[in-house]
C-alpha cells in the first residue's frame, strides 16, 4: 500500500467517529474503564470531546506518523486535522459553512449555506451516512458505539479472545495489544503500526472556520463539498472492508426493455442493444447501483485523494478536461451516455465527464499468431494492470452491445462506462491498450473513445489503423490491434503529434528483437517476462498457453482484467480481480460473442451470417499457411 494511499483511507475513515446514541452501565473492571472515556466520546453521549494522537506504521519501508486532532464541539460542528510530512488536511464544520483546508498547497475550499441531509457532515448521525451495508466496518462500528463500555469489553474478552498479560501490563489477542498508560489515554499496536490516542471532556474556543491566513480561499458549493466527503468515506469503507455484499453478490438476472444482465461463470454479462438512447437507458437500469459504485469510487474516493495530492478540486480538473474533448466525441456516444445518466438519476454533463475519466494504464499486451500457436490461430491477450484500490472490480461488466447501425460488439468494462478500453467486435477485430505518459494533453479524441469507434465502425485492420491515423489523439497510448479473419496484428505506439506500427517479428529498440509472428508489448521486467514466454512455448501457443502468458508477474498486483481474444471464433475468455486476487489469479469465463448475440431479443442477423462467412473464411487461410 503506498503511504498516498493509506493516509487517503486514514481521512476518510476517521470521519467516522460521531454517533448519537444513549447511556452507558456501570464500569465493572480495568478493561471497561479504559475503553469508557473512548466509547463515551466517540458514542455521542458527551456533547464535547477533544481526540488527539498518532499513527506510527511502516509505509514503503519506512516508518511513517500521521497527527491526527478531532474535536466536536456540538450536533453541527467539528475540526479534524491529519498531518503527515506530505500530506495534510484539515476540516472545519460548522453550522452554515464548512472549510476543507490543504495547508501544504495553501489553498481552502470553502461551502456556504445548507446542505441536503442525505448527504451531509452534521455530526448527529453521521456514523450511519458514512457506513453502508456493502462494509463490514458499519457492523463492527455500529456494534460498538451502541454498546456500553462494559458490553465492549465482555465482547473483547468472549469472542475476540482477549486477555490481561500482567507482566506487560497490556491486553492483548494474537498479534495485537492495548494498553492505558493513565485515564483517558490509549495505546494500540498491530504487528508493526502503533495508534496512540488521548481524549478529554473539555474543548477549546471554536477557530472562525473561514480564517485561513496566508491560504488561497476558493468557494465551492457546500453540498458538492460535503457530498464529496461523505460519499469519498462511504465507498472506501466498502473497498478497504468489503462486506459479503461486494466479495459474494447476489447473482440475480435482471430484464428491461432492450436490455438483460446475466450471470456467465460468475462474471456480469449485460447485453444491451437498440438505439444510443436505448442502449444507455438499459445500461442505467440494469446496473445502476454497480454504476453507482463506480462513480463513487472515481469521483468520490479517488477524487477525494486526488485533491489531497494535487490540491486542485477534481471535479474541476475533470469536467475541464472534459470541455476540450466533448468536441471529439461522437452525438451518439453523448446520446447514450445522457440516457444513461438519466436512468441513474444523476446529472447528464456529470456522468459525461466522468467518462473520460483518464485511464493511465500500466499494462502489457500480445498478438500470437502462424508459428507462433497451435493451427495458427491468432490469440490476442490483453492485461489492464490499473487501481484495484479504488474498488472498480465491484462493477465489473462485460457488455454485449448492438446499437443500430453499427458493428455489434465485446467490451470489457465497468457498469457507468461505455468507452472501451478492451474489445473484440462482430467482424473479428480486437483491441487492447496501454497508457503512457502525457495526461493533460486532451486536445483530441478520449482514448476509450477511439476504441469504441474502431469495435463499432471497423472491419479491417487496415480501418482501425486509418481510425487511428486521421484522428486527433490525446496523451500517449500504446495498442495491439489485430484481426482474426486475416490473422494480422499489429503494435501501435500514439502520441498527439506522432503515430507508428510495429509489424509483427519487428525488432524495436524499446522492445527488443523481433518475435516471429508475435506481436508483444509491456515494459520492464514483465516485457522481459513476457517475451521470455512467448519465446519458450512458441508454437505451442493455445488458448490456456494464452492465458498463462499473462500470469503473474507479467501481471501486476494492481491487474484488474485480463482477456483473451480468439476473435476468428468470436470466443473471449475474460477474468476480473476480486478483493484479494489480481485478475490474474482468478478463474476465466468463457463468453461466446456470437452465440450472446443471437440471443438477444432482436438479434443482428445480417451481422452474424456476414462474420460467420468471413471467419470460416479465414479458418480455411489459416489451415492452408
């Protein structure tokens, strides 16, 4: 875990520490009368508190200490500060204004006015807003804030195993310990992190929360500032605890009008087709509250720590962002995504922006085809190495789509997203990319984007490379492009003002010597990895060989999807990570392009018998190689 990241969660869960709740029994031994102040504060049953202390862990090798200072100073009102050497925030909520501060980027955002309830930093209650069912913490926390401190300490003693070493003078359960060095103070450690608190009943003079010398004051919306803490707590308490809700979810079909979600091996599948209008108004119905999840986790979790990091307002960075390539996004796309936002209940130009959300993979990618596989057929693997941590495996979604008018395709994705970033179309081409550098340079076509045109406009190679060719690019990306009636692939490396292919056995400086009928891109120890496979099982390369290509570590820990392209059968095989695995160490399932879409309601006839006849075509080429 990087320190950015762990001080991230250390704010948001934090937050978490208000409950109004009733009287506490009777003190009945040490263990009680430790925990007692704690509970008393953190439970609501004292109107004011001060908690003060550290968080001492090894982060990255070294250890690092987060100060941390909450006080409560009634229903409406708090401060908390975090400060770390690189990090710090501080959060000022007062009845009509609340400040969100970043003294290290000298820059406070400040909210004016009421807010909605719903979604709000009012003490009262906020332990309930901040939890959700899809967290074991909401169970763990609710648990012991309704409970007195002597029904704490007896649940310690009975199920957590707790026991008083006299020796030490501390309590302690396997690997963990707590001590009271005196009334009101508090010492944990876990294996290798130390938590020191103290709490007292006395509080000093609440500071003006918009007095903030030497610090540039931005105002902003307090509901979108609240909204944004709230929701930013909410959703990491689900990715750094999820609760069977999220590990083990419910796999229920679900059927609406142009659309339908089923469960295929455990993996979501939703097949969506009609219209733009139609097809984003499915996608909205059939998975609004996985879509939900994914907007949280972006704009909410991840915004939130983005901010912390660049002391910029996400929000802003993005619909900026936003503004200078809506001019290189197709009507359609924007028609579906409107009708999506619209199913979801949320603001259209919100979900609009979030959807170039900028992907800046770290991933690898291959084409194998002729002497390099078993019969020659072409396998394509693609694996996407991006933030598991913000918990977008919780809406992972493989989507059939057929909108009218277009190249019906497989796009593994994320519910709330309908550009691609991993494809296979109807006509047996695939995609895959791979981020670089350059974000910010946003003067052109979004990436995801340039991938769905190519799955729903190209039937050739040739096509995706003029698509790529003739149309503004952003940042720098990387690309396996390959077609599976001709068993062609090519490497592609794209800038904003440069674009070059790489054959197949070409020799690349970046890349190394050529492989022969190979296409292979990665960087690092898992280009070396990957090359070193391609080159040991060459001409044994089958569909599970293909799959073990992108084992780790050619995978890394932060793999969130791998697939693997068999495009001249229309056959993807597709597996997502969970929790605790990267998608590399989680079964694949089997999905079958063609067959997903001749069951839909109004299947695409033409589309089908045309890529049925040019794939036996092309079957019949490869054996004649």
């Amino acid at each position: 875990m990087s320190l950015h990241r762990w001080f991230c969660s250390m704010l948001l869960l934090v937050l978490s520490v208000s409950h109004s709740l009733g009287a506490s029994n009777p003190v009945v031994d040490p263990l009680t009368e430790g925990l007692r102040p704690f509970l008393e504060a953190l439970g609501g049953r004292q109107a004011q508190f001060e908690l003060k202390g550290s968080v001492k862990l090894p982060i990255d090798g070294k250890e690092q200490t987060v100060a941390l200072q909450l006080v409560r100073f009634d229903d409406e009102s708090f401060d908390l500060t975090l400060t770390h050497s690189d990090y710090a925030v501080s959060i000022r909520r007062r009845r009509d204004v609340t400040t969100f501060a970043l003294p290290l980027h000298h820059v406070a955002y400040v909210g004016h006015g009421a807010v909605d309830s719903t979604d709000c930093l009012k003490v009262s209650g906020l332990t309930n807003r901040l939890l959700s069912s899809g967290s074991q913490v909401a169970s763990i926390v609710s648990l012991f804030l309704q409970a007195d401190a002597n029904a704490v300490s007896v649940a310690l003693r009975t199920f957590a195993g707790v026991e008083y070493d006299a020796d030490a003078k501390r309590w302690k359960s396997g690997k963990i310990s707590l001590g009271f060095p005196s009334p009101g103070n508090l010492n944990v450690v876990v294996q290798d992190a130390r938590i020191d608190l103290s709490v007292v009943g006395s509080v000093s003079e609440m500071p003006d929360a918009v007095d903030w010398p030497d610090m540039k004051v931005v105002e902003i919306d307090r509901e979108e500032l609240e909204r944004q803490l709230v929701r930013g707590v909410r959703r990491a308490s689900e990715i750094l605890a999820p609760s069977p809700l999220l590990t083990n979810p419910p796999q229920s079909t679900r059927k609406v009008a142009n659309g339908e979600l089923r469960w295929i091996d455990g993996q979501r599948v939703a097949l969506l087709h009609g219209s733009p209008e139609e097809v984003g108004h499915a996608h909205g119905e059939l998975l609004k509250v996985e879509a939900g999840r994914c907007i949280d986790s972006v704009l909410y979790t991840f915004g939130t720590a983005q901010t912390i990091r660049t002391g910029r307002w996400f929000r802003s960075d993005l619909e900026a962002a936003y503004q200078r390539l809506s001019p290189h996004i197709p009507d359609r796309h924007k028609r579906e995504t409107r009708a999506m936002a619209a199913a979801l209940d949320l603001d259209p130009e919100l979900v609009e922006a979030l959807n170039v959300f900028p992907e800046l993979f770290h991933c690898s990618g291959f084409a194998v085809f002729g002497k390099a596989t078993v019969g020659g057929k072409l396998y394509h693997g693609r694996v996407l190495d991006y933030m598991t941590t913000i918990g977008l495996q919780d809406s992972a979604t493989t989507f059939i789509v057929n909108v009218d008018g277009q190249i019906p395709f497989a796009n593994v994705g994320y519910a709330g997203f309908i550009g691609s970033v991993s494809g296979m179309n109807a006509k047996a081409i695939s995609l895959g990319e791979m981020g670089g550098r350059g974000e910010g340079q946003w003067d052109g076509v979004p990436m995801a984007t340039l991938m769905r045109r190519a799955l729903e406009e190209c039937s050739t190679l040739e096509e995706v490379m003029a698509l790529w060719k003739n149309n503004p690019r952003t940042c720098e990306y990387y690309y396996v492009f390959a077609d599976g009636k001709t068993n062609r692939a090519v490497g592609v490396s794209a800038l904003p003002d440069s674009i070059e292919f790489i054959l197949p056995g070409q020799t690349h400086p970046r890349l190394g010597d050529g492989i022969e009928d190979a296409v292979v891109l990665s960087a690092g120890s898992r280009l070396e990895k990957l090359r070193e496979r391609v080159t040991q099982k060459h001409g044994q390369i089958d569909a599970e060989v293909g799959k073990w290509l992108m084992s780790r570590p050619v995978a890394m820990k932060s793999n969130l999807h791998n697939v693997l392209f068999v495009p001249a059968d229309g056959i993807l095989y597709v597996a997502n990570a969970d929790h605790k695995h990267p998608a590399a160490e989680r079964p694949y399932a089997k999905l079958d392009l063609r067959k997903l879409l001749s069951s839909m309601d109004e299947p695409p006839a033409a589309a089908l018998k045309s890529t049925s006849s040019e794939s036996a075509s092309s079957e019949s080429a490869a054996s004649n190689q």
